[in-house]
DNA sequence: ATCCTATCCTGTAGGC
DNA sequence: TGCCTACAGGATAGGA
C-alpha cells in the first residue's frame, strides 16, 4: 500500500537513476490498470529523454522532453524494476519470467524499467505538460504534506463542519495528498487523536498536533525508505523498514 | 455539498 | 497438505 514515503523513495531512486536517459524502446501488455495503458504510449515516448520525476501526493510524473510526462500511480501493488548495465547477474534484475509486468521500457545503453502490477489498480497515462493541472486525477489533489507543511489553522478551517472521522479526513485526497491508512494511524496516535473521533470536532491544538506529527511521520518514513507490508517495494526490489517504528497501524 | 457503499483486482492468511 | 473463503485497500462512480 504505498502512500507518500514510499512514493517519495521510488521518486528519488528514479531521479538519481533515470533522469538523463533516453528510451530506445517500450512495451505495454494491453492490460487495463485503472484505465486503460494507452497503446500509444511506446510510440510517444519512444526517443525522448527523461528531465525531471517529480511527486504530488501519492502521483508520479516522468517528466519528458518534447513536452510530455508520463503520468502513474502505485495503486496496492505497482512497482517499478529498474537495474543498469551491466550488472547482469544481480537477483534484482527484471527478469523475462516476472508477471503482471504491464510496461517495458528499454534505455540507450540497454539498461530495463518495467512496470509490475499484481493487482492492476495502478495508472499509467501521458499526459502534455501543459494539460496536467487539467487532469482529473491530479485537478482536485490537495496540498501535498512534505512540499507544503500543513498547518493546525489550515486543517481546523477546512475540517469545519465535518462530520467524518478524522481518519477518514486525513485519507481523503482533497484535503491532504499522500496520507493512506498506515500514516493516518500513527500520525492520530502520536497526536493522542482517537481516529474515530469527527474531524469537525476537534480543535485548534489538536489540529496542530496532527499537523506536527504529519511531517515528523512522513519524513521519518522516508528516511526509513517507507513501510513494506506486502508487495511495496524499491526501485531495487527491497523493502522499506519503517515498518519497525509503527506503534498501531495493523 | 457531504457522506457512504460497492467496485475493481490478485495474493495470501487463516480455518478446517 | 490442500482446498476454500475472507480480506487487504487507493481511487472513484453512483446513490442517499
């Protein structure tokens, strides 16, 4: 179930490690994730070079030159493979036999990307540049928790009158990008924040613990390279240890 | 407008 | 050991 740390580690593996290349090749399997893989996508991307992997809440985008980026998801199981030439031999190399790989990509020096979704509840769309703050997945995202640190006084104004638990507030994507169940959990108990409790109903202090504990928690996940229940993995196939430090999530 | 429920999907934990 | 069922949950459509 990756949430923001763990999109945030696979961002900045794939930072450090794709951004430059140019991609000789692609493949999709014709699979339906949420929403179709465009057929188009290899002939799109097909020689461009990536410039940027940047993260809004739990979204990835792979910024290309020629004014498209690679919009995707993790869904619950989505993970991307990556190994460069010429280690060859590692256990962690994409390998031929894998299923639920629904994207292939092939750089110039020969060095795989796939795209490996168990569970097909991923995305995976390219989108002009220019038409992403029109994007429906990404149109009604709120502010995201590490880029823009929330405040008490910003939560408490926009939970007003809310009657939904206060978990379920913190999960909705309207309000914050990126929190799921296993940071909701530990960022409510570290605050001392029954999750059931009306999101409405609390106040201004409260909220200010919520909004403390949110970066603490995020940022120390990420440290961590995120929490590996099942299937979240790195760009190299491990898995984060946060999951250590959880005090109530499961 | 807000809230809730069902749906998508496969791997796997747990019961017997 | 193996079969079966229930469950996991991010996003979202549709109903209340």
């Amino acid at each position: 179930m990756p949430e923001l740390p763990e999109v945030e580690t696979v961002r900045r593996m794939l930072a450090s490690h794709v951004t430059g290349r140019v991609v000789q090749n692609a493949r999709v399997s014709g699979a339906k994730l949420r929403g179709a893989v465009p057929r188009t996508l290899p002939l799109k991307l097909r020689g461009r070079r990536i410039l940027d992997v940047r993260r809004h809440g739990k979204y990835l985008l792979l910024d290309f030159d020629g004014g498209l980026t690679l919009l995707f998801h993790l869904g619950m199981s989505g993970r991307w493979l990556f190994y460069p030439e010429p280690d060859r031999r590692s256990p962690n190399r994409p390998d031929e036999t894998m299923k639920h790989v629904h994207a292939r990509f092939v750089f110039a020096d020969g060095s795989p990307l796939w795209f490996q979704d168990p569970r097909r509840f991923g995305l995976l769309r390219v989108v002009p540049r220019d038409r992403l703050a029109r994007d429906p997945s990404l149109a009604l995202l709120g502010p995201d928790p590490v880029a823009e640190p929330p405040t008490g006084a910003a939560l408490v104004a926009s939970a007003r009158g809310a009657k939904v638990a206060v978990k379920n507030f913190l999960i909705d994507q309207r309000r914050i990008a990126g929190v799921g169940n296993i940071y909701a959990s530990e960022i409510l108990f570290r605050a001392g924040i029954d999750p059931r409790r009306r999101a409405g109903a609390l106040a201004l202090a409260e909220w200010d613990r919520v909004a403390r504990e949110t970066v603490a928690v995020l940022n120390e996940a990420i440290a961590r390279f995120g929490t590996t229940f099942s299937a979240y993995r790195t760009l190299w196939n491990e898995p984060g240890t946060y999951g250590e430090k959880l005090f109530v999530y499961d």
